[in-house]
C-alpha cells in the first residue's frame, strides 16, 4: 500500500485533483460506451419485434413489401 | 483457413459465435481492468526518481487509452481493408463499430496527458510533434465516422470511409516515432520490445495489466456492436426476421 490512510489516498500527494480529473473521465468515457451500446441493442431488438408483431397481424401476402418505421429499403442482397 | 474467413465473414455465423465469445471477453477485461485500477491506484510506488510524486498514476489511463487510440485505427483500417479486397460485409461493420470508439480513446489519451501536463510540464499543451499527431488522429476518426455518414447509399460511404481509413494509417508511423524524430518534451516509449521498460517492475506490471484489460476492453465493445450493426444492417434477411421470432 502506497498511501498511509485514505484521505492520503484522496490527496495523491497534493495531485488529487489531476489523478482524480484523468481517472474519472476515462471511467465515465468508458462505462458510456458500454452503456451506449446496451441501449442501442435494446432498441433494435425492441423495433424488430414490434415489427415482427405487426406483421403477425396482417396477412401474409401484404407483409411482403416489410412495413416498418426503420429505414427501409436496405434488403441488398450479397 | 479459407473455411474460417469464410464462416466467419458470415454475418449470421458472426453473430452466432461471437455471442459465445463475448462474455469472456468482458469477463476478463474487467477482471484485468479492476485488478490493475487497484494495483495502480493504491499499491504502485510513488514515482520519486523524477519528483512526479503520485501525478504519474495517470499514467494507468493514459497510456493504455493512447494503445488503443492507435491500435483502434489499424484494426479499423485492416477492417477496411479486408472489406475493400474481399468484399467481407462483417469487416465493414466492424471498422463502422471501431471508429467512435476510436475517438473516444485518442480523446482519452489526449485529455489525461493534458491534465498529467499541467503538475508536470507546467503546461497542458503544447505544439509538439506527438501531441499534434495525436490530435491529427482524433481528426482522423471524426473524419472517418462523418465521411461514412455524408453519403445517401451506405455503400458509397463504406468505400470512402474504408479509403481514408487505409490512408490515415500512415498517421500511425509518425505518432510511433514521432518522440525520435523530433525534439519534444514527450517521453519516449514505456514498452519496448527490445528492452526492459525504464521503470521498476512495480510500477510497469500493472501497467500492463492494464494495457491488457484495455485491448480486451476493445475486443469486448466491438463484438457487441458489431452485433448490433448487423441486427441493423441485415434486418429484412430470413434469419434475423426468425431469430427475432423465436426470441418472442
């Protein structure tokens, strides 16, 4: 242990508030991308079923053309 | 080896496996990345040769964050590569998935070094070679994730995106030397192939941990988004539209 007690830890030394600074915005930085991307699978999956729901609901034949509030004409093939 | 780039440049086989994969890779990203916050934070040596006192702690930040801001960026433009020679969808997505990460760890690298600069240089910036090629880097990105967004079809945007990606590598050589070839206050490179790092094993090991946890980080974030641009991209295809179904 590098530090005697932990407001020794807090002080860094008389650098706290650099160490702290540097340290807290690459943990903020990094949970918001993992965040960010929690959020966006959740989205997709949640409109993805509402589209598969709808289309259930009317007949077959009329699903063809694939109504969903998504950005559509993105069925390129390869 | 060509049955595995093929699987594997499959995106419903990517999605597939990368799902059994990805969870480990969190696991162990965040065990590496827990132990050498501790590790660093609280049972590395205060820096005494130098007088840098306990400010050299950002130095468990900012050099794994300036790793990956370069490390991101030929992934990225490998992806891009593989995509422009073989065609591989996969490999677009994923170079697609890296950028904004990218970004947000060449700004990283950039904001701890300049808070590092300030008790240490008595300056957080300056117009020095390594600082400004790291800035042209953070540029790099911004201008691969806007270049991808300007075109009306994803394709056009894929191809330019890809085509500066593979010509801002060249930006990467210069980063890497660029503490040799020119007079700067940055220090030279901690880790070295060649050898030992200049500092006490103390000090460098859990910086390694670190650097570690970081790269497994990455790895971690791109199979999940990924993942996600391919539920996007290939949301009309039969497997999606049943995979979809059998979740419900």
């Amino acid at each position: 242990m590098a530090f005697s007690s932990f407001a020794a830890f807090l002080a860094m030394g008389g650098h706290g508030p650099y160490v702290w600074a540097a340290w807290g915005v690459t943990a903020l930085l990094m949970i918001a991308c993992v965040w960010h991307a929690r959020i966006e699978r959740r989205l997709l999956i949640r409109s993805l079923t509402r589209r598969t729901r709808r289309e259930k609901m009317r007949p077959p034949q009329s699903g063809k053309t694939a109504p969903n509030s998504l950005q559509a004409s993105q069925a390129d093939d390869t | 080896m060509w049955t595995f780039i093929h699987k594997w440049g499959s995106p419903k086989w990517f999605y597939a496996m990368s799902a059994r994969v990805q969870p480990w890779c969190w696991a162990v990203s965040l065990l590496l990345i827990a132990t050498g916050t501790v590790w660093g934070l609280a049972f590395a040596p205060t820096e005494v040769n130098q007088g840098q006192g306990d400010s050299f702690r950002i130095i468990y930040v900012h050099v794994p964050a300036a790793f990956l801001a370069q490390s991101v960026f030929v992934s990225m433009a490998a992806a891009s590569l593989v995509f422009m020679v073989w065609k591989i969808k996969v490999a677009d997505m994923a170079a697609t998935v890296m950028a904004p990460f990218g970004a947000v760890m060449t700004f990283v690298a950039l904001f701890s070094g300049a808070v590092w600069g300030v008790p240490t240089w008595g300056t957080w910036w300056m117009w020095d070679a390594r600082l400004t090629s790291m800035l042209i880097l953070l540029f790099l990105f911004l201008g691969v994730i806007a270049l991808r967004g300007a075109f009306a079809s994803r394709d056009s945007g894929s191809k330019a995106a890809s085509v500066l990606a593979m010509v801002g590598v060249i930006n990467i050589p210069i980063i890497k030397y660029s503490v040799d070839w020119w007079f700067t206050l940055h220090q030279p490179a901690t880790f070295t192939l060649t050898s030992r790092p200049a500092m006490p094993t103390e000090m460098w090991l859990p910086l390694l941990v670190m650097v570690l946890g970081f790269y497994g980080f990455f790895i971690a974030l791109t199979l999940m988004r990924t993942r996600n641009e391919i539920l996007r991209r290939e949301m009309n295809k039969r497997w999606v539209i049943d995979l979809i179904r059998e979740a419900r």
